[in-house]
C-alpha cells in the first residue's frame, strides 16, 4: 500500500496507507459504529457523496459477499479504517474490500487514527475533508472548505430510471425509491406482497392509478428539503392510501404535512441506536443511516403524533398519522446489517392494508 492523507476543513492532516481504487476525493466525513455489515453499508446511496469512517478497529476481516449488497454499486466517496485486512476468512467472501472499492473506483485509506477521526466530528460536527493520495496543499485544503454537500446529493441522484416489478401473492406495494435498499423490498416480498419500485420522479396521479394496496417510502441521501417535487407527490398520496416512510422517506412524510427539519451535529450512523415506543415503553436497538432529523416541536402543527424518540438524544424516530393512515420510522426496520428488534414494523404496514399483523 502507498501513502495516503486524510483532510480536514480545520487543517489537521491524518497519515495513512491507501488502498481500493487509486485518486482523491473531497466530500462529507461522516462515521459509522456498526461492527458489522461491511458490504450493506458500502452500498447504502444513503452514503452519497461521504466520506465513510469506519469505527470498528478493522475493516474486511471477513471480505464480501455480494447477496449482501443492498444497491448495485458501492456510493461513499472514499472509505476510512484503522486497520485494512488484506486477506478475509470467511467461507461466504467472494472478493477483498480493497478488490471491491477497486471494482467501483472508490479509495479507501487506512493506518489512521479513527478514534482522534469520530472524536473531532462528534465535538465539532460533521465537516468536509478529502482523502488525497498526496501530501495536502493550501489549494487541496481551500476546495475542501468551499465544497458544499446541498443540492450535490438528492434522490435524483440514486434513484434507478426505470419501473421495476417484483411479483408477489398478496398485497400490492409501491416503492418509492429515493435510493432504496434491497432488503426493504425483499422484507414486503418475505411478507407475500408483490412490489413495484417506482423511479423517484413518478407522480402521485400515476402510482394511485394503479390500483395499488400501499405506498413504501425508501431511504436516501441528503437533505430532505431538497427533493422538492417529490415531497408535493408525498402530500398528494397521503390521506388516500396507506404510507409507510422509512428515512428519507420518513422525513418527506414530515414536511409533506407542514413539519421542518434539521441538520444534526453528527447523525445517527450504525447498528446500536437505541429507539423508545411511546406507546409501550419498549426500547428498541436499531440500525440508522442519517444525518438530518424531523424537528420535534413541529410535529404537532403538522398533524402527526410522536411515536417513537432515540433515546440517547431525545431526537424524532417515528410518527403516526391516525387521520391519514400513515406513519413513518427514521431507522431502518430491514437492518442489514444490524439488529432484527423492529422487523415487525413491517407487519404492522400489512395491516393498515388490510392484512394480519402488528397495530
């Protein structure tokens, strides 16, 4: 491996080794705390335009395993670790990490001191930086500071094309894919539903006309507030077919009914972020990939009831709609990787359509 830098917008300069796909890239430096879950992650659009930080001490000790990858392409910009296993052990690993990120033109750098990395962003926020396979210079350092992450990222950017059918036994899904993930849709096919993934730009008039029993709203990069079309599709589904939103999705559903949002200091990225139901007290361990948040004081005004907060922060996890027949999770009940505590979130969207399962 060759030496490699790490950048950031305040200055401070990490020495590392890289490895994957040779080049530099400047964007958003963000980390993750998940132990597991490599390949999942690498391939979430929700990564758009980051710079992924890997907490966990190693990176690719059991390589990857394409049924894992959850979109068709790995989406950080680069990838960061402490320490890069070169050799993985696992009887499932089709290839390295270092061969994957060489598969889809993304570095990585490792050999730094990713603990010092998340320490910065946790007391200073999220900010730009750039791994640069150069020693930094003043220009590198005044592109990383003028880099602006709004607008760059939204679902226009990862959203596939074209319609795609999915046929199941039972109920008709929507997705509504803002940079879904693929164990959302396989979760409603393990449920018997068959499902349609709808481009990000498809009106509200054509997915209604199809006669379908519910809508699921994906995942994705970005600030919400930037897919400005696609939340006025969202106002106009709601109220005339059941709306499930995870994520992204979740927070279109807020703005689509007059609530705000807001960029948080760091985010919730990883496997381990506890998730309270007001309902019933129950505490759920969840997987999460965000770094914006539904504000909580303008939920009421927006006619959504608060039904679940994390509880590290107190921060919006999950509203109901009781008037419209909707309600939303701003973390990720498929997981992969991650915890299944909240799989049955699933279930319960099969029962605002009609089915058995979870109220």
């Amino acid at each position: 491996m060759s030496k490699a830098y790490l950048l950031l917008e305040n200055g401070e300069v990490f020495a590392g080794e890289g490895f994957g796909a040779p080049g530099g890239r400047v964007g958003e430096l963000v980390f993750t705390t998940g132990m597991t879950g490599c390949a999942e992650s690498l391939t979430d659009p929700s990564y758009a335009g980051q710079l992924l930080c890997f907490t966990f001490p190693q990176l690719g000790n059991y390589g990857i395993a394409r049924p894992d990858m959850e979109n068709c392409r790995v989406w950080p910009l680069a990838v960061i670790a402490r320490e890069y296993c070169p050799e993985p052990s696992n009887f499932r690993s089709e290839l390295s990490v270092d061969e994957f990120l060489r598969e889809n033109g993304v570095p990585g750098l490792a050999g730094v001191d990713t603990r010092r990395i998340t320490q910065l962003i946790r007391e200073h926020g999220v900010m730009n930086a750039a791994v640069t396979p150069s020693e930094p210079t003043a220009e590198l350092l005044e592109r990383v500071r003028a880099y602006r992450v709004a607008g760059r990222v939204a679902a226009a950017s990862v959203s596939a094309p074209v319609r795609m059918e999915r046929p199941g036994a039972a109920f008709s899904v929507a997705l509504m894919d803002y940079g879904y993930k693929k164990s959302i849709a396989e979760s409603l096919l393990e449920l018997g539903c068959s499902v349609t993934v709808y481009p990000h730009d498809t009106g509200a008039a054509e997915v209604l006309a199809a006669g379908h029993d519910g809508v699921m709203l994906s995942n994705g990069p970005g600030d919400p507030a930037d897919n400005v079309y696609e939340i006025s599709q969202i106002a106009a589904m709601m109220g005339k077919i059941p709306v499930f939103g995870i994520c992204l999705g979740h927070q279109m559903m807020a703005l689509a009914q007059g609530a705000r949002t807001v960029k948080m200091k760091f985010g919730h990225r990883g496997a381990n972020q506890p998730a309270k139901d007001l309902k019933t007290g129950r505490v759920y361990v969840t997987s999460q990939n965000h770094g914006y948040a539904v504000d909580v004081d303008s939920v009421g005004a927006a006619g959504a009831q608060l039904r679940f907060v994390n509880v590290n922060d107190g921060s919006c996890e999950g509203l109901d709609y009781p008037e419209l027949g909707a309600f939303s999770l701003q973390f990720h009940p498929e997981a992969h990787g991650g915890p299944l505590d909240s799989r049955g979130m699933f279930g319960r969207f099969i029962s605002m359509m009609g089915g058995e399962g979870n109220a």
